[in-house]
C-alpha cells in the first residue's frame, strides 16, 4: 500500500512508449496521485523506460496481464482504486497481419476484463456508483487508425464512422465498443481519445522514425513501404500525454475527443527529414547523404493510405493546443535517440 492518502489510479501498459512518457509528467504534475503500473513487459515494453519514477514512492509497479481478471481483481482492492487510464495494447500493424489471435485477447478482451471489474467494484448497480466511488472515471486510449482510411482532404472528427482495415485497428475498434457499451448499458464513466501517430523519444526501435534512425547510424538500407506516399498526422507524444490528462480530468463523461498534432507528412516527408537533420549533425564518412539508403520494399497487406485527425473539439472545449509542430519535435527525438544509441 502506499503510504500517503492520494488517490490511486491504475494505469495499465505504462512500459510501452506512450504510458512511459505520460507517468513522469502525470506523476511530477498531481502529487496527489498514486500510480499503479499493470504491464505484461511485452517485448514493446521496457522498464527502463521508467527509470525517473521506479523509486517514486507513489509509483508501484505490477508485472501482469490485463486479462487476468483475478489479478486486476486484487489489484483493485489492495489498492483501493480510483480511475483507470488504460495504454496497455498490441499495436504494431505487421505483428497483427502475422497473428491477429494476440490482438483481440489483450485489446478486446484485456479492455472487457478491466472494464468490467472496475463496474464491479465502483458500483453498486447500473447508473448507481457506490459513494466512496462517485466519479471514478475509466479512460481508454484508443487510435485514429479505427477510422479507417482517409481521401486527400478530409479529416477523422469524433463522428466519422469506424472502419477499420487492419486486425490491429480492428481490435481496438471492438475494445471502444465495449466501453461505450459499459457507458451506455451501466453508467460507467467513461472517456475515449483516438490519437494519430506518436513520436517522440522511448518509442520502440522497430516503429518507422527509430528504424529510419537506427538505419541511418547503421549505414543500412531504410525499407519504405510501397511509394512512401503514405500520408500521417504526427503528433509530439508529450502533447498526447497533455491531452490524455486534459480529458481524463475535464473532459466530459461518455464523450470521445480526437487528438491530433495537425502535422501531416507522407513517409517519404519524414525520412527526408531524419536524413537532412542526421547529414548536418553526423555526416557519413563518404560524405553521401544518407538519403542513398532509401530502399522501397513491397506494401503492407491493407496498408492504408491517409490518416488526419481534426482536433477541434479538444482545442473548443478543452483548451489543448500542440506545444511542438513536427520541426521543432523531430530534433528533440533524434537528439534522444543519438543518445540512446551512444553518439
């Protein structure tokens, strides 16, 4: 148990690249929370993402599944919990075209199990929280890629229809179900935000801006996927974690708010700004540009074109804005992976 009398809430997946970057802020910014981190350490999940908060005294970490409905169970109750931001999730596309079993254990039924204890243990029946429980709220992260593909003007607002083309979007569509479903059938409070691709530091090497990095340093092929013309909204992850404790504290109940970083690039964009940053800060010894390592490699099955989320309903109502546009976000990440990898 911790020792002083904050609030605890459970916060699942927090060795992964977002959750990792969102417990430092969310923990240094409310002193009176407690953080219990529930995390399988799959191999996207890292502890030693989260050297800054292991020896914080109102952060507990617990290695384990989300669907162990046991386990979330006691958790729960040695806690005595009081809201649920929920990370924790399969989400590399490639991985869920290979075996799309893993996806809809964890997203679907992982998010179903925590949904479902949190009902039971906050409420006494449906639309009636028990009193020491009232506004206890469950904030799931969920995706943009839920909506499916975009043409080359229009943007994913919290109306667009989902339409998911992937096992990966798929299942994270199937778990925002089921929390609507546990807003709408038990009074659940809940909140949902969809997010556009992150970027940032401490996100897995095997996702596109590290891997264009790794390879660079490497002196390697950079594999781009068909015509690299794939189209992305980027978004600063410490500008997602700003959202996220928006919402969870102000946003309101059984409401979903899109979080976007109005920064649209094709892949092709991108890696020519990663190979322009790393020419001028580490020139190769042959002097070429690392650009001559751009290789395409044959398309993703379902790879779908253009993703771009409107924010406006976050910026109106809440008040969030993007402290960085991609330019000034990209150094940063770099500059922290040059250190990461010992340059």
């Amino acid at each position: 148990m911790f020792k002083n009398n904050g609030k605890t809430i459970l916060v699942t997946g927090c060795a992964g690249f977002i959750g990792s970057n969102f417990v430092p802020y969310f923990i240094d910014k409310y002193k009176e929370y407690n953080i219990v981190n529930l995390d399988l350490l799959t191999y996207a999940g890292n502890l030693k993402n989260l050297t800054e908060v292991e020896e914080n005294p109102r952060y507990k970490f617990i290695k384990g599944d989300i669907c162990n409905r046991e386990l979330v169970e006691f958790i729960f109750d040695e806690y005595d919990i009081r809201g649920v931001i929920h990370f924790a999730a399969e989400s590399h596309v490639d991985n869920s075209i290979k075996n799309p079993g893993v996806f809809i254990e964890t997203n679907v039924n992982g998010t179903f199990t925590l949904l479902d204890v949190a009902k039971d243990k906050w409420m006494e029946k449906p639309f009636t929280y028990k009193d020491e429980y009232k506004n206890c709220r469950f904030h799931h992260i969920s995706t943009d890629e839920v909506y499916g593909t975009l043409n080359e003007t229009d943007l994913f607002t919290e109306e667009t229809p989902y339409a998911p083309n992937s096992p990966y979007s798929a299942s994270k569509a199937g778990s925002d179900m089921i929390v609507r479903s546990y807003q709408e059938t038990y009074g659940l409070n809940t909140v949902i935000t969809n997010c556009s691709n992150n970027y940032g530091p401490k996100q897995h090497d095997e996702k596109l801006i590290p891997t264009i990095i790794r390879k660079c340093l490497a002196g390697e092929s950079i594999p781009i996927y068909g015509d690299g013309k794939n189209i992305r909204d980027w978004l600063y992850v410490l500008d997602h974690c700003k959202g996220i404790d928006l919402v969870y504290h102000k946003g309101k109940e059984a409401n979903v708010y899109n979080i976007g970083g109005r920064n649209e690039r094709t892949n092709l964009q991108i890696v020519d700004a990663i190979t322009s940053i790393l020419d001028e800060k580490i020139p190769r010894q042959d002097n070429k540009s690392y650009k001559d390592l751009i290789t395409f490699v044959e398309d993703r099955a379902g790879h779908d074109r253009r993703y771009a989320i409107d924010a406006t309903k976050l910026e109106n109502e809440l008040g969030w804005r993007a402290d960085e546009n991609f330019d000034t976000g990209i150094i940063k990440t770099i500059d922290w992976y040059l250190g990461k990898y010992g340059v």
